[in-house]
C-alpha cells in the first residue's frame, strides 16, 4: 500500500510515498527493494548516514545492513544515539553534524532515520539544517512514529523549557514503514503510539473511532491485519491535513488535540518516566472534559475517549502539579498568542473546534475542576 504526501506549499516536485508493508527490511527481495527507492528517485550510488538508537541498531542493525546491500547501497554508516527523548537535544545533533563532516557528506547524499519519533526528529533536523538541507529517508520503528512523527516533516529537538522548540518543516523523499518491526515493541511502547492513533479518530473521524473501539484489543495483541489498517488510515488522515496546510498556519493544528497539557506534562516530568504518548492521551481527556465543561460536547463523548485510553493501558489523570506550574508549561507552546493559547477541543468524536483560550480559564479548570491544588492565585 502507498500514501501520496503531496503539501500543496511543496508542489508535486516534493511529494512523497509512504509506503506500507510487512516485511520491508528483512523480508523482501533485492528487486523489489530496488524498486522501492528508485521509485523514490533515489540516488543508490550517493552516500548514506543512517541515524539509529542503541535498542533499534542491536535488534535490526544487521538486517538493516543487509537491505542496503541487497538496494546496491554500499557507502553507507551508523551513527547509534542512545535511546530516550534526552536524546533529541543539541548534544547529540552536533554529534551528528560531526559525523556528516567526517564523512564529506554533500547535498546530493542521503540522512536515513532509522527507528523511533526520537530518531526521526533530530536526523530530520540534522538533514533541514546540515548544507541548508540534505536528503533524508524515514524507516520508522515505533507504532508512534509510523502513525505520526515520521510522516508531514515537523523535525527537531526540545529545550529544557520546552518541547520541540527548536525544529524546521523538512519533507521526507520517502518513507518505508514495515509492520513487522512493531513485533518486538513492548507493549507500553505499542499503547504509546496507539495514542496518537486515537488522536486521529477522536478529532477527525467517528467511524474510525468506532473501529478502534471495537478492535483495540486485536490491535495491542499485535495483529498484523489490524495494525496496517489502522496505520493506513492514520497516514491518510495525516497526509490529507499536511497536503492542505503543510506549516501549520491553521488547519494542522488539529493533529494537537491533546498535546497542549500533554507537552506541559511531559515538561514537566522533564522528559522522563513519561512517553509522549501518554502525555497526549491524557492531554486528550483533559481536552475533551474541558470541551464538556465548555458545552461543547457531551458527557457521553468525553466519557468514550476516556474509556478508550484507560482500556488501553494509558494514563487517564492530570499528574499532580500545581495549575501555576501547568501554565507556565504552557505559556511556552507553539501556539500562543497575546496571552491566549489554541485550544484543540471537540464538538464531539471526530469533530475538533479551535478556540483560543485564556490562561485564567485553564487556571481555573485546574483549580476547580480538576482540583489541582494551587499555591497562588492567578
Ligand atoms: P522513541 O523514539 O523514544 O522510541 C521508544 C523506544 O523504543 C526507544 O527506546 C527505541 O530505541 C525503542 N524502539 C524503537 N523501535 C523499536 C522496535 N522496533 N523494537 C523495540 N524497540 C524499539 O519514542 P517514540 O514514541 O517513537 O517517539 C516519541 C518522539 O516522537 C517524541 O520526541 C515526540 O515529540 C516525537 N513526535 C514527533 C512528531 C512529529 O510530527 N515530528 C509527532 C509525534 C511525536
Ligand atoms: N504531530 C503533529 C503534527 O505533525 O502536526
């Protein structure tokens, strides 16, 4: 199966294929993986820096080598980072600018993401940025980033205030997603992506929601037909909000839903003992009682997203910080402006509304509804 990334900004010239299947990486003959990459223009003769983690190199490094081979790519090398988000940080971006200068790399040659979100974002950073942009390939290794980081090209790092405050939009040429992979994912860390899956049905798409409802078990028992269903339609749903408005001046910012208290909650931890898809899911709750406490839903839709989560083995509970904390968390999002920040919020399942909120009225919400309790008043 093959997605057509085609951002309207980019022309059809920077549109891409996503390209869906069990058995990419260790399954698939020489031919069939040749016509993969020249199916993407690939230039097989360039040279390859392909940016791993620890986890993701011991499991598949080998296989991963043997697949470049059998394309005929023979210039290529690992760069392995540790595992971790502590990873997307400039320490180690600069450890892979280093490594592409080591290398003589040049403009025509390829950075290729190999593994999860984390990896994804800082050597799709280190491609935006090294020579004002280099090729760059994503073989995404976590149901997260098949779903989600690896495709639409917001690349980058977090800041110790601030999640993904340095970063640049940097379209893929390709991006290989293979099923198979997900076999020795942990089950935390499949539950973690299904997050951002039902993101796309509880904002987006009704039907799609009923259908993770009723198959989320089959899905976090790893069955195959399942999980590339549901990373199909993620894609497509994605691909068609990042073809209509690939910078996020609007519409994009629906892919959010969640993640304006989820990216202060992972802040907040600092970026440990929580996963970015946690932190979205309960983002998700706190967004669609916040939508209910707005009148904009009702009881019965937020309490459907909520059972939806907890079913799935992900945190439901607005972790206990203080509200001054999660403002102050907040006041550093993307999406703030003249002291208000916008809200992804629901009408229903599958239908978002923006509205630009005040901090006050989080503040309170905290306070009063989620009973945080506060040091100081706003
Ligand atoms: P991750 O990249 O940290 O991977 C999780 C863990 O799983 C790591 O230890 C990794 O080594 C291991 N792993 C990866 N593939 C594996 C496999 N096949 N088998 C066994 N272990 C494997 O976490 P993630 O959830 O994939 O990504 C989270 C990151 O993605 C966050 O930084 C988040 O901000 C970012 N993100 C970006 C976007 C975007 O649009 N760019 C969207 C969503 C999330
Ligand atoms: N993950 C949100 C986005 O890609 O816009």
């Amino acid at each position: 199966m093959k997605i057509r990334v085609e951002p309207e900004t980019g022309g059809k010239k920077n549109g891409y294929d996503i390209v869906i299947d069990a058995g990419i990486i260790g399954g698939v003959s020489a031919d069939k993986a040749v016509s993969l990459l020249n199916s993407a223009a690939v230039n097989l003769k360039a040279g390859f820096l392909a940016v791993t983690s620890k986890t993701v190199h011991g499991l598949y490094g080998d296989k991963f080598s043997d697949f470049l081979k059998k394309c005929g790519i023979e210039n290529f090398d690992f760069i392995v980072l540790p595992d971790g988000e502590s990873t997307k940080s400039l320490k180690y971006l600069s450890d892979i600018y280093d490594r592409l200068i080591d290398k003589r790399m040049e403009r025509s040659d390829y950075i290729i993401a190999f593994g999860g979100g984390v990896v994804g974002d800082i050597a799709g950073f280190a491609a935006a940025t090294y020579l004002r942009g280099i090729n760059f390939i994503q073989v995404p290794t976590t149901l997260l980033a098949d779903v989600d980081s690896s495709v639409g090209g917001k690349t980058g790092i977090d800041h110790p205030k601030g999640k993904n405050l340095i970063g640049s939009f940097y379209q893929p040429r390709a991006v290989f997603i293979d099923v198979n992979l997900l076999k020795t994912l942990d089950k935390r860390e499949l539950a973690n992506g299904f997050a951002e899956v039902i993101k796309y049905g509880a904002s987006l798409d009704a039907n799609f929601f009923s259908y993770l409802e009723s198959n989320y078990k089959k899905i976090l028992a790893y069955d195959e037909k399942c999980l590339i269903h549901i990373i199909e339609k993620s894609c497509s749903i994605k691909a068609d909000i990042v073809n209509q408005d690939e910078k996020e001046s609007g519409l994009r910012s629906v892919l959010n839903f969640g993640h304006s208290l989820g990216h202060a909650v992972e802040t907040l931890y600092n970026y440990e003992n929580i996963k970015h898809g946690e932190a979205v899911a309960i983002g998700m709750v706190f967004a669609a009682n916040l939508s209910k406490h707005l009148g904009l839903c009702g009881d019965e839709d937020a309490a459907r997203i909520k059972n939806l989560i907890i079913n799935s083995g992900l945190p439901a509970d607005v972790p206990d910080f203080t509200p001054e904390q999660y403002v102050n968390a907040m006041k550093l999002d993307k999406k703030v402006a003249d002291k208000q920040i916008k809200f992804v919020l629901i009408k229903g399942i599958g239908a978002y509304e923006f509205k630009m909120l005040d901090f006050g009225l989080i503040f309170n919400y905290l306070t009063e509804s989620v009973k945080l309790k506060k040091t100081q008043n706003y």
